[in-house]
C-alpha cells in the first residue's frame, strides 16, 4: 500500500469527541481527500479501563466506518501513556529520574525497562493485535509514540549499566579506568560492586556511555515491540515509528535521546513528526531537514507522521501555506503527510494545539485548503509517490560527538552541537543543494564527493583514519570546530589537535580563546565586516600545509588561521576553526561546493525560491520549485522541457516562471 499511493491522512481519536459525530468525520475527510487515519496510540486506558479487562468499542467503531468509507487506518500501540490503575497497583512503573521520580499526570513518565510495565505493555500489545490484525482498513502499525528514554535512570537501570560495562570491557575493571581516566576527583572504581549512581558523574566519559546506553534502552523497547507486532501482523501491513527531534519550540535537530538510524533498523519504512515556524517565519528548512534524516535512516521513502494543520502558538498558516507545505514534505522523499490531528481538543495539555477543524467542528480556511491538496494528491500520486534521490553531499553527524560537546558547551562559550549542525545544513538548504545524513557507522561513506562534518568532538581513530582516507582517494570534506578533539571514550587527545585529522587538514593547534566580539580578517568571501562577527570560542590555528582562507582580526591572535583549506592526495579537507555566522558558513560550503565540482545549475536560483529534485517510479525526473516568501518571485527555468503538474501546462527550457507568495511549481520532465 505505501508503494503504490500518496496516503493523507490526519490523527483520528474517536474516545476524546464530546457528541456523537463519526459519520459526519468521515464524510468531512472523504471531501478533504483523506485517505488514512492513524488511531489508537493514546489509547491504554480506553482499551484496559481496568487490570486485564479490555474494551475495543473506540477502535472497532472507527475501524468499520473507515473501511466501509474506503478510508485506511494505522493503528498505534498504546505504550507511551500509561493508565491510573497501573500506577496505583505498581507505583513504581514510574521512571525515576536524576530529578527524582516522576508524577502521574503526564505521558511517557514510566520506566520502559521496568519488568512491570513491560509485562503490562506486551499483554496490552497482544491483545490488540489479536483483536485487528485481520481487519481490511489496517495497512500498518505504529510502535510507540516519540519514543525515548526520559531519562530514566533508578537502580534497575544502573544495574543494567553496570552489567553493559562488564560485557563492553570485558569484565576489565582496570582497563574502563584507564579509558574514563576516573582517577580524577578520586572517581576511581576498584571494584564492580562498588560502582557508584552515574546521575551525578562529573566525568564526561562516563556520562557520555550512560548517554549512549540509555539511547541503547530505546533501540531494545522499539525492536522489542517491532518483535511483538510482527507475529500477527500480516504480509500486505506494515511496522512503522514516528521519530521526533530535538526540540526548540519545533522540530530543530538530532534527537539527542535516540540513535535514529540504529532503532530504525528492523522497521518495514521509518516516519517521523515535523513542527515548524509558520507564517512570516515559514521557510521550509525543518520540514527539509527532518525529511533528510528521516529518508537517509533507511535510504528509502518515508511516512510523515505527524506534522501541523493549525498547529501551536497561533502559528496559524496563511493562505497557501498548508498546500506549500505538504508538498514540501512529498519534494523531501515522504509518502504520506499526516496531521495532528484531525480535531481540535477540547480540554487537556493540547486544548491550543489545534488539528484541521477548530474546536467548532465546521470548516475553515485551513480544512478547506486541504481539500485542494487531498484534490492534487489524488490526481497526481502516481507521478510524485516514491520520489528516489541520488545526493553527492553527505552530513556526518554523531549522537556521541553531540553528547560529549554538549557536556563542555559551558566551557566553549555556549557551544551547541546542533546550533553547529543546523549552521551548516541550513547553508546547504538556502543554496539549493541536497543532501543526506550518514552517521559513523555509515558503510556509505565513500559514496559521497562532499562530506559536511558538524563538530566531530568525539569519534574513534578508525573513523579519522577513515576520513582522512576518503580525502586521499578524493573525497572532500568541511569539518566544524573541535573536530577529532577527544576519542569514542570522550577522552581528550594527548596529541597536537586537531588529531588524527591534521595530517588531511594540514593544520594543528593547542590553544583555545575566547571570541569575545572577533571578527575576521584576510577573507575573499563576499561578505560585510558584520557579517564575519563570530561566537562562542576559537581555536588558534598554525597552518602547516594549508591554505589560509580567514585569519582573526585582533592584535594578538590575528598571526592564527580560522579558516583553512588543504590539498591532501587527490582531495581538499577545509577546517573551520570559530563559529561564524550564517553568512561567512554559507560562503566557506560555497567554496568547497565548488572544488567538489558540486556547483550546479540549482545554485544559480537562491532562496527563498527552494528546489528539490528527484526521480519518479516512471524514471522521469521530477523538480519542486517552492517561494518560502510573501513577495512574488520569478526564476528562469534552466533544465529540459517539461509539464507543471499542478496547472497540467507546458513548461520550456530558459522560460520564465513566475511565482505568487507561497507558490509552488512541479515540473515533470518530458
């Protein structure tokens, strides 16, 4: 099923409804061109009112009706919010956290390694399977909801991190001391019995692998449920999870709480949910850089599960807005765009968090301009579904790099793995190049021409090694700040820094200074004094083959190098050694673009025009062209003759496409 059409489709929760109204639901969707609901995953105590007693009405209901309307439906498991009766019986399902144990009253507060309530979560996880496997609306399931840890740390988790760290060191006491360098401050662990609560560690080591285990607890509850539905599941269903990502207000960067790619590995398709900025804030970025992550996790199309209709904070979208956005979505690799929800609530934490009808039920701006894209999706589906992708640009990023710059961001000036990471990847984005994300155990790597590498502050020999192989043999890479500073152990490197690294960069340095309002100096970029302000701290570089392409403007550290740019073997390694601002990044990715020879057409048009491009399932390559803007704009169209879609017009090469205020263009090339 998710081959063969576009699914739209919005959350559907017949229990929260205050009057009697599915019929008329559905009669609104069917208009609206929805064609799938997803159900069910906040569901545990509609589902089991009471210890072993279960009630399907809600589900059942909805299941028949969306099958007689010939509308499909995913079903999620119930784990993520727990019911009243399970806290009252076993008080101790709740997570105890390094703040103390949690309350009832919000979702995801339990201990997903409690033996109690997975006993609870597996019964409940049966039961429903039994009840819907077989049911025709069911196309797939979703496991959990935005899973993650929640920081659960009690004594059942510490012990099982003890029991990690004997089998990861070999039962080698002495050799994980050496490794944390945990002589200091007297943290020294003589023995395993005596291994200390980590939620106070001051060692970075250690903390970062409690990091990565705890990230390990949520990969082994996902494949544990995957593991469950796939007994009942049938061959034409399929296994799904909506990943979340960082959070700042909206979906901003790598989820820190998660390894993406490595619980994404027994799913049948990864999904995701994607909260943005709209109105004048609207620029398509999060919905890009969500969708690469979540399409490069499995190198395959992709579900967006959850993503805004009216959304939060007023962020209600102006007109044209909600169609620019699905399509966004689509242009990125989804095959399915999915609001939450398809109702407003009418009580509760998410009153304001408002779905595509209001809180009166009748249609609105936003319901009826999703008609227009339920129409198109319709019309078009067999053209744009399974869009595939074939990128030379690659974002390494590292969930251990995040967690161990992270740990010392007070230290650095405030220095933020994803602020470095978004830096970077939102230069690419408005310059129009494409790219996807590949992790440290990529075995892709050496597919790429050009490798952005956000803050790489801990990473294994090997992985440098690797990388400095990859420029050897032509690859070209731009590494950020701290890059091959500490090892997989978040051990500092006793070396000249940056590392393994400095014999591809051609650089080194020991020291670090405070920016303190420095700005650039001996740059070519094209850019204004203001503009090469930079932030938090620098490292103070010494060029020893490299190419300098910045230097500091200040009286004692202007001597260093900033920037630099190394011919090793038959590639280029760039280093950027501060934190510039958005200009001067855009300007350095430019640069290295350009030696990659990944300087294109799609460069000559620039934001807030955006395009995305990719090949259908007929092999005809389709391109988006979006205005992330509220002023008209115009392009000249540089490729082969082609169709816009949308209009059903003929589009030729050098003709000049003009574009309304949050416009959009799908061209289809003959």
């Amino acid at each position: 099923m998710i081959n063969k059409l576009l699914l739209y489709g919005a959350a559907y929760y017949d229990e929260y409804m205050p009057y009697e109204r599915l019929e008329k639901d559905i009669q609104m969707m069917k208009e609206a061109g929805i064609n799938v609901v997803r159900i069910a995953e906040s569901t545990w105590s509609t589902v089991e009112p009471h210890n072993g007693e279960f009630n399907f009405i809600h589900i059942d209901r909805v299941l028949d009706a969306m099958h007689k309307a010939e509308i499909h439906v995913i079903v999620g498991t119930p784990t993520y919010a727990v019911p009243t009766w399970m806290v009252k019986e076993h008080p101790e399902v709740l997570a105890m956290t390094p703040q103390g144990q949690n309350k009832y009253g919000p979702r995801q507060n339990m201990d997903i390694t409690s033996p109690v309530y997975l006993f609870y979560a597996e019964r409940v996880i049966r039961k429903i399977m039994e009840h819907v496997k077989d049911h025709p609306a069911v196309i797939g399931y979703q496991i959990d909801n935005e899973t993650k840890h929640y920081n659960t740390s009690g004594p059942n988790v510490q012990v099982h991190f003890v029991k990690y760290l004997r089998q990861k060191f070999d039962n080698n006491l002495e050799e994980l001391n050496r490794k944390f360098g945990l002589d200091y401050w007297s943290n020294r662990i003589n023995d395993w019995e005596d291994f200390p609560n980590v939620d106070a560690s001051i060692n970075a080591s250690l903390s970062g692998e409690f990091a990565k285990f705890q990230r390990k607890l949520v990969t082994d509850f996902l494949s544990w449920q995957i593991d469950i539905v796939n007994e009942y599941k049938t061959e034409n269903q399929f296994v799904t999870h909506n990943f979340d990502f960082d959070w700042r207000g909206y979906s901003y960067g790598i989820q820190p709480d998660v390894n993406h790619f490595e619980a994404a590995k027994k799913l049948d398709i990864a999904g995701c949910d994607i909260y943005h900025p709209s109105q004048d804030d609207l620029t398509g970025c999060e919905i890009s850089f969500g969708g690469d992550i979540t399409r490069s996790m499995k190198r395959d199309n992709y579900l967006v599960l959850e993503t805004e209709a009216q959304a939060f904070i007023g962020w209600t979208p102006y007109p044209g807005q909600l169609k620019l956005q699905a399509f966004a979505h689509i242009a990125s690799g989804a095959n399915m765009v999915s609001y939450w929800h398809w109702h407003s609530l009418h009580n509760a934490a998410e009153t304001y968090w408002k779905g595509l009808l209001s809180h009166d039920f009748e249609p609105n701006p936003t319901y009826l301009e999703a008609k227009i894209i339920g129409k198109a999706f319709q019309k078009l589906g067999n053209k744009l579904v399974n869009l595939k992708k074939s990128n030379k640009v690659a974002i390494l990023f590292s969930n251990e790099a995040l967690t161990a710059l992270n740990a010392f961001s007070g230290f650095q000036g405030k220095l933020n793995y994803n602020d470095v990471l978004r830096l970077m990847y939102d230069a690419l984005y408005h310059m129009n190049v494409e790219c996807d994300f590949i992790d440290p155990c990529s075995e892709e790597i050496e597919e790429y021409k050009l490798l952005i590498v956000p803050p790489l502050y801990a990473a294994s020999d090997a992985l440098l090694d690797r990388l400095n192989r990859f420029v050897k043999n032509g690859g070209h890479i731009v590494y950020a700040m701290r890059s091959g500073f500490s090892d997989e152990n978040v051990k500092v490197r006793s070396s000249h820094q940056p590392g393994i690294i400095e014999e591809a960069c051609g650089i080194y340095y020991s020291q670090l200074a405070a920016a303190n309002e420095i700005q650039l100096k001996d740059y070519s970029f094209d850019v204004t004094p203001e503009d090469t302000k930079l932030s938090a701290m620098i490292e103070l570089i010494t060029p020893v083959s490299a190419k300098v392409l910045a230097k500091y403007d200040h009286p004692y550290w202007g001597e260093y190098a900033a920037v630099t740019q190394n011919q090793y073997g038959k590639g280029i390694a760039t280093y950027i050694a501060c934190l510039p601002k958005a200009e001067v990044m855009q300007k350095i990715l430019e640069v290295a673009l350009k030696n990659a020879g990944l300087w294109g057409i799609n460069q000559g048009i620039i934001f807030p025009l955006v395009v995305k491009t990719g090949i259908n399932q007929s092999g005809k390559t389709v391109r988006y062209y979006f205005n992330f803007s509220m002023e008209a704009q115009e392009f000249t169209y540089p490729h082969q003759d082609g169709v816009e879609l949308l209009q059903n017009q003929s589009v030729t090469q050098n003709e000049n496409i003009q574009m309304e205020a949050w416009d959009i263009k799908i061209i289809e090339e003959n």
